[in-house]
C-alpha cells in the first residue's frame, strides 16, 4: 500500500510500505478520505521530533475491512469517521505511530464511540472527515459561550475560523463579523453566516466595529460593543487588538497555535474584566458533529474548497498553504 511520510523539513514523500494487519483488539480502516491540517502544514515545515519516517495525516473517515476480535463494537463493513482525540495507545499523525494519508489505517484499541464514530446515513466520507477540524471550530465557540443575540468577531476564517463562524450561526448567533486578507475565505464565511466582512490588509476593523456592534465606554474609553472575539488566526498584533477594543466582560478565545509569546496589557484588561481563554480540539465535540453533519450533508458540503486523488497528494498539499484555501481533502479509491 502506498502511505505519506516525513522525513525532514519540507521532505515529505509517498511511500510503498506493508499493509498492516490487526491485532485483537485492533482494527483496519480503507481510508476514503482525509482533509490536510495546519498541522501537517507545520509539521512539514519545521520537520518532526521522530527519527525516520513521520507519517501524516488525521482527518479521516473510512471503512473498516478487518477486525480482531477484541475490538470493542466494531466490524468489518462500518464506516467511520477516525477521532485522534480518542486515541490512547497510539496517535494518528501529529507525529504519532500512524497516519491517515494512507491507503489503510490500523487504529490500535479500537472502540466505536471512542476513537470511531459510526456514520449516519449515507454521508459523504469527504464530509465526514471534515468533522475534525469542525469539531476545533465548535469546541472554540463552545468555550467563548457565545449566544443568540450576542455580538461575536472571528479573526481567520481558514478551515478552524470558517468552522466557528458556521457553528454560531447554527447556533442562533446572528451578527458575526470575519477577519480576514483573503477575499474568497471571506466570500465562504459570508456564505456561512458572517453578516460583515472585513479584509485585514484594507479595512478599519475599529470603525467597522463601532459601527456595527456599537460604541461604548469603560471608565472614558471608547469599546465596541462586541460581546465575544475567537482568535484562529494567530496574528501577533491580535490580542492586543482585542483588548484595546473590547467592552465590559467581552471574552477571548484563542484556538490558534502562537509560536511566540505576544504582550498582554494587563493595565488595559484591568478596567475591563476581560476574559481570556485558549481551546484545543474537540474534547466532547467530535461525536456531536458526526450527527450534525449526517442531518444536513449538502449545507456542509462548501466548506470543502478543494479535492484532489491521492495520486495527486503533493498538488493537494501545495494548494492547501495557499492563503486562498479553505479546506482541502484528498480522497481514495473507494
């Protein structure tokens, strides 16, 4: 079978490895469809903390073909969508033992509701394995709490920020502004309910926010009137762009990896009382998503920019560090 791997910064090559076989209480998964990260991006940038080979990849939705018999309610024939959350004795990409860029997936300790999620219907593999990054996306704006009627800024609508701004509105949260440079992730966040736009290179974001959320004032300083501000775009000048704006009790969360330390003006925050907050993953979410994705599948079906065959992998993973690009996904002979 032919599976990607790392072997250095920027050396990432397909290879003909051996099908792996199960143990008793593992399974294999024909893998249909796996979505390309930010972190595989990263990864292949800086090169992995392994020796050798690093295989690639953790977005993923297939259909297992073998299964020992310890495996707890899986079988062969189901098709599931791979949680490397719920993982315990191996990891799926991120550096780990195993990787989803790969005709086959052996998935050790395998329990369905755990580390596989049985698919409802007949949604789409490819949209299927979007429920990772959908699921960083809901677990950010489940941590900011956000609410029908509140007011709520995304910094990057990349695949984790166009997430975010899909899930408020499913959640009733009607007045969303998106942050970003690029005119086509906008044009999606728009088409995923963001209500106003601003392009980071061009726009005012501070007049932009007094006029839509309003003005107010904490202690004779001038805020907008926004309630909530998710951060997935990891832009230094961010934070401190919050804080200068943000209201009493606005809140902050941070889903986006700095690779640097960036400065908090806790004078500024003093007066505010405001909350900041980080989110990783997709704790409790990932499940949740499955079944959403599975009543609706065509309203999921745009947050998927581009698709490529696994033949064409390295295609794939140049279009998917371009600033254009939502999420890409590489898909297998079924």
């Amino acid at each position: 079978m032919k599976a990607v791997n790392l072997y250095g910064p920027g050396d990432v090559r397909v290879d003909d490895i051996e099908t792996p076989a199960p143990g008793a209480a593992d399974v294999v998964i024909r893998i249909a469809a796996c979505g390309i990260c930010g972190t595989d991006l990263t990864m292949v940038r800086d090169g992995s903390r392994r020796d050798g080979a690093t295989p690639l990849g953790h977005e993923a939705a297939g259909v297992v073909v073998e299964a020992g018999p310890a495996a707890k309610g899986v079988r062969a024939g189901q098709r599931v969508a791979i949680n490397p959350m719920g993982e315990i004795t191996n990891v799926i990409g991120n550096g780990g033992t195993e990787g989803a860029f790969a005709d086959y997936l052996l998935v050790r300790d395998a329990e369905l509701g755990r580390n596989l999620i049985e698919l409802p219907g007949n949604l789409p593999m490819s949209i299927a394995a979007a429920a990772e990054p959908l699921g960083v996306g809901l677990h950010a704006v489940n941590r900011s709490g956000a609410k029908p009627g509140e007011k709520v800024v995304v910094f990057g609508v990349g695949p984790i920020g166009l997430g975010a701004v899909l899930w408020l509105k499913d959640k009733g949260v009607d007045d969303i502004v998106a942050v970003d440079l690029s005119p086509e992730r906008l044009a999606l966040a728009e088409r995923y309910g963001a209500k106003t736009l601003v392009r980071a290179d061009k726009d005012d974001l501070a007049e932009t926010l007094y006029a839509v959320h309003g003005r107010e004032y904490v202690l004779g300083a001038l805020c907008a009137g926004t309630d909530a501000y998710i951060d997935a775009a990891g832009a230094a000048s961010i934070v401190s762009t919050v804080i200068g704006l943000s209201k009493l009790h606005a809140r902050l969360v941070v889903p986006a990896v700095y690779r640097e330390p960036v400065p908090i003006h806790f004078g500024q925050m003093l007066s505010k009382e405001l909350s900041i907050t980080t989110s990783i993953g997709y704790p409790d979410e990932f499940g949740w998503v499955v079944a959403r994705l599975g009543q609706d599948p065509d309203h999921f079906a745009d947050y998927i920019t581009h698709r490529f065959p696994f033949n064409r992998f390295h295609e794939a993973f140049t279009q998917a560090g371009q600033r254009e690009a939502g999420k890409v996904m590489v898909e297998f002979d079924a």
